[in-house]
C-alpha cells in the first residue's frame, strides 16, 4: 500500500499515462449542450454522468422535480468510514452565441496558449506524448462547471487502479439549474435531508487565484438585484424641438445612480453596511497573508485606478453594488435625436453575511425615495405621470444570503491539509468568494461547514465566450480529490 506522502508524485505518473483517456471522456461531456432552458439535452448531460460515476462504482439515483432539471445524487460507501464529505458540482452552464466564439462551443478543441497570448488549434495528443500544462481545451462549460465531474471520476480511477483505501464515505449532489438561481435546489434538499447529511460541504466550482496558486474559499456572498426604470414625456421626442424643456430619463436615471455611490466607489445608500458581520481575528490574519495580485490585475484589464483604497481581497469582503445594464435611447448606427420616454439600469447587488436581501432592497428603494422619486411597480398611467415629476418603476429580485464557514473548524482544516498535500505548496485561503452562490440553501437545511475547492484557471472566460481551462488546472483538480479521497 503506497503512503500518502508520495501520493502526488503517483498521481503525475497515472496522469501521464492516462491523459488521452482523461481528456476525451470530458470532451464527450462537453460536446453535450447544457443549457437549462433545453430539457433534453440536461437530460442528456444527466444520462452521461450517471454513466460516468456508475462505471466508477458510484451509486446514481435521478430524481426529476416538477418542471426541474433532473438533480443526481450518488453515494459511495466505504467501511470503517472517518467521515461523510458531500460534494456538490453544477453541470448545466450559460447560453453560449457561437457567433461570438473562435470555435463551436460545442466542439471542444485543444490550443496550445490562450487565445490572447496566440495559442493554436491542435490535435488530440497521441498516446503517451507529451502534453503541456498550459494547454487549453476550449468549450462551453470546460471551467463552469463541467471539470471537476472529469477530475472527480479521473482521481476514483487512480484510487482503484492503485488499491488506496477511500477513508471517508462521498456523498454526491450535481445540480442542472445553477446558471438560472437554483429554483429547486431548497425543495430537493428538504425532500432528501435525511439521506444527506455529512460532516461537510465541499463546493466544486470557482477559480484558483490570479496568480495561478491553489486556493480555497469559505463562503459566498449573497445576491439581490432591482431593475430601475425612469420616465420622461409618455413618448419620444424631438430633442431639438424640446431639448432643455422635456425631462430626459437617462439624465434623471444618471444622477439617482450617481447618488448610490462616491467618487471613490464607496456606497452611500444609508444603512447599507449596518447588518455587516465583522470579520474575526483568524480571517483577518489570514487577509494579510493572501496574495495581493492588484498590480497584475491592473495591467492585465487594463484598469489606471481600481475603486476604493483596499486591495481586491479587501473589496470582496465588502457588500456591493453594480450597474450591469443601462438603456436609454440608443447609440452608433442606431442614434436618434431624441429625448427618450425612459431609461432602464439593472442592477446587482452582492450582499456579505448578515445582510438580508429584502432588508437592503429596502434601504435601496428609501434611498430612491430620498432622490424624490416616486416608486411604482408598473408602467406609470397619465394620472401618475402628470402628479410626480420624478417616477421610478422597481422590479425587485429578493436573491438570497451570504455564507462564510469559520475558517479555523477541523472539517476546515482536514480540507486545508489536503488541498495542500495536492498543491505541493501553501494554498491561498478566502474567506469569501466575490461571486455568488445559493449555499445559504445547503446552510438552512444541512447545517455543516462549507469550503469551495475551485480548480479552474481565473482567465477561464466564466460565461463569456471563448470559455476554456488550463490542462494543468484539470490535472490539480485529480490531486486534489485524490488527497481529498484517502486524507487521514
């Protein structure tokens, strides 16, 4: 029986003369499309991965929610167990426009760089060549969230083809509706709360850090968004004919904006950080050690000064608040000389722990109302609009809540070490993740820590097009398991 210690060193070697096998089972996987909205092909993805874990001696049982994408969840058993982890991993991913692509989404290809940095077209290695870490197979859903099914199933066949003991019984969940805001996740978990409990949540999704060195985060924050729209006269009009005279909502909507945040980038709304929970003296410790990557982050997005005087890390354990769309009027070959009728912002918030989404939308729309706006939930009527100079239009999206594990619980520390044995190297530890996840649904029904164990390259192109994950980040994510798999 092999010791732990050389584990890393035994996984490369296995890797080495596995990789062809690895690399076309997961691009079987993601030449399936995986939207939500197409019940077939999720059906599809779900049919491929039951077979996928099935063959790894994993039991699979779907279950089909009314109007929900099929939820799979396996079970592998071992005796004289030290522990239950859960894992959790997504497998329905974002729409994808293959006019925006430099390949079909569909169609994984292998390039020997990132696109940018002009990385071509290859082939599938032969057996036994060489393959480069840098590498990158390029698909919808290669990094979000497809990898670490393959890492998962590759990491059990290194475990059986060597005879390790698994020391702790895995429980599985793989959800087909995490793009779209998990509406059935709360229900399938009260349905199945018995047969789920564990010691632990481990969350298979996200990026390494910016640097490319492992990392581990402790939570996610929390989502709400609102939907603004502003109105001026009941139709468009001419702007010069009635430039200066008519209210034009872009403007009214570019000031109310404006007032939300400082110059800075610091948020104004009152009350907004009044619910923040504060951080304690280990994760403020460990803030100081995270690696501050805002110098190659700067040049690399090209950004002169980013918002607020903390670093990223910094930023992220902070509440925000995001203007991810506006529309009023319209520009280039499209322009008009108008004053529009309205204008529309959407906007994101991304609450920490604590907060209460209902609660901020409040302090949200009072503060709205402090502009001198008058809040409706519909298209205003004439009476409306000819008694309130300033209306408001408020189309709520209530979210969900921020999660943070404490970082120092021994289920918390048995993830650090492993992550580390795989690493080979300290790993960077965050206390949240700047995104957002539904984990406040696995807290409210399980009640156990929670740690993200990303394995995808940060310049994956999360959602956009050109979606893609490093070779080397896939071969982490089987060491990673592996470790986690046969950890003491």
């Amino acid at each position: 029986m092999k010791h732990n210690n050389s584990i890393v060193n035994d996984v490369d070697k296995y890797i080495s003369g596995h990789a062809l096998d690895i690399i076309r089972e997961f691009s079987g996987f993601l030449s399936i499309p995986n939207h939500a909205s197409s019940t077939e092909d999720i059906k599809r993805n779900a049919v491929f991965i039951k077979e996928m874990f099935e063959t790894r001696g994993v039991e699979i049982e779907i279950s089909e929610l009314p109007a929900a994408a099929p939820f799979i969840y396996g079970e592998y058993k071992v005796p004289d167990a030290k522990r239950t982890i859960f894992l959790y991993a997504h497998y329905d991913g974002q729409p994808a426009n293959p006019s925006q692509w430099n390949s079909d989404p569909w169609k994984p290809v292998i390039r020997t760089n990132t696109i940018e940095n002009g990385g071509e077209v290859r082939s599938l290695p032969e057996r036994g060549e060489d393959i480069d870490p840098d590498w990158r197979i390029y698909a919808r859903s290669a990094s979000d969230d497809k990898a670490p099914f393959t890492a998962i199933t590759a990491a059990l066949d290194f475990i059986h083809e060597n005879n390790l003991p698994i020391t702790s019984n895995l429980k599985f969940i793989f959800e087909g509706e995490e793009e779209i805001g998990s509406p059935h996740l709360s229900e399938y978990l009260r349905l199945h709360k018995d047969k789920l409990q564990a010691d632990m949540l481990a969350i298979c999704d996200g990026p390494v850090h910016q640097s490319g060195q492992p990392q581990l985060y402790f939570g996610a924050r929390g989502y709400a968004g609102l939907d603004i729209t502003v109105y001026g006269p009941n139709r468009h009009l001419h702007s010069g004919h009635y430039g200066n005279w008519a209210p034009n909502p872009s403007l009214l909507l570019i000031h109310l904006l404006a007032s939300m945040k400082d110059p800075g980038g610091n948020i104004t709304i009152e009350g907004f950080h009044d619910e923040i929970n504060p951080l304690n003296e280990e994760e403020l410790k460990i803030i100081e050690q995270y690696p501050d990557t805002s110098d190659i982050l700067k040049k690399e997005f090209g950004i002169a000064q980013p918002e607020g005087d903390q670093n990223l890390v910094e930023r992220l354990l902070l509440p925000s608040c995001n203007i991810r769309g506006f529309n009023g009027g319209a520009v280039g070959k499209h322009v008009q000389n108008i004053i529009p009728s309205s204008a529309t912002a959407s906007i994101d918030i991304r609450l920490v722990k604590k907060m209460d989404p209902s609660r901020t939308l409040d302090r949200v729309e009072e503060h709205i109302r402090g502009q001198g706006f008058h809040i409706v939930r519909e298209d205003p009527d004439t009476e409306t609009r000819r008694h309130h100079s300033r209306i408001a239009k408020i189309v709520r999206h209530e979210g969900y809540p921020a999660v943070r594990t404490k970082m120092d619980s021994p289920e918390a520390m048995f993830i650090i070490r492993a992550a580390e044995q795989a690493a080979g190297e300290t790993v960077a530890l965050l206390p949240t993740m700047g995104a957002s996840l539904p984990l406040y649904q696995f807290d409210e029904v399980l009640n156990v820590p929670i740690v993200g164990l990303p394995i995808a390259n940060y310049d994956n192109n999360q959602h956009g097009p050109d979606e893609n994950i490093r070779i080397g980040n896939l071969w982490y994510g089987v060491k990673l398991f592996t470790a986690l798999f046969i950890g003491k």
